[in-house]
C-alpha cells in the first residue's frame, strides 16, 4: 500500500490520521512485514494492506490508500544505519 503522495508505507512508520498524529504501522502484509506484537500468524489471514496502531482509534486496517492517512516520519531501519 502507499500513502496518498505516492511513498510506499513501511512498518514503523509515524502517521497522522485526523487529529490523531501518533499512529504507527504495526504490520504491512503487503510487504510481509510484522513487528512482534503483531506478528503474521495474527495477521496474515486479511491477505493484503497494512495495520496501524493509533492511540485515539485503536488498530485501523488499511487495504487501500486513504487520502487522510499522512506520513510523518520514517522508523530508522538497521540498513538505514550503514
């Protein structure tokens, strides 16, 4: 899945949905990417899309772009680091 301006949603990215700017993705079962509270035994069965956590509203499954979802920082990944 990718965010409304084209970049491609990854786990542990900082998202903004309404008022709500501290939603972070979980697991992209897209990319067959899970964290381990969310693994993809769990999740893997939805078949397609990403789930992010948000404080306010709770898990939110995404299967298509939603032009309110917007990324607001990128979660530093260990090849990120090199």
């Amino acid at each position: 899945m990718k965010y409304a301006d084209g970049q491609e949603v990854r786990v542990g990215d900082r998202v903004r949905l309404g008022d709500d700017s501290d939603g972070v993705v979980v697991c992209s079962i897209d990319r067959d990417e899970y964290t381990t509270d969310h693994p993809k035994a769990q999740w893997a069965y939805l078949e397609a899309g990403v789930m992010i956590h948000f404080p306010k509203f709770g898990l939110i499954h995404f299967v298509e772009s939603d032009e309110n979802l917007v990324l607001v920082s990128r979660a530093m990944r260990e090849s990120d680091a090199d």
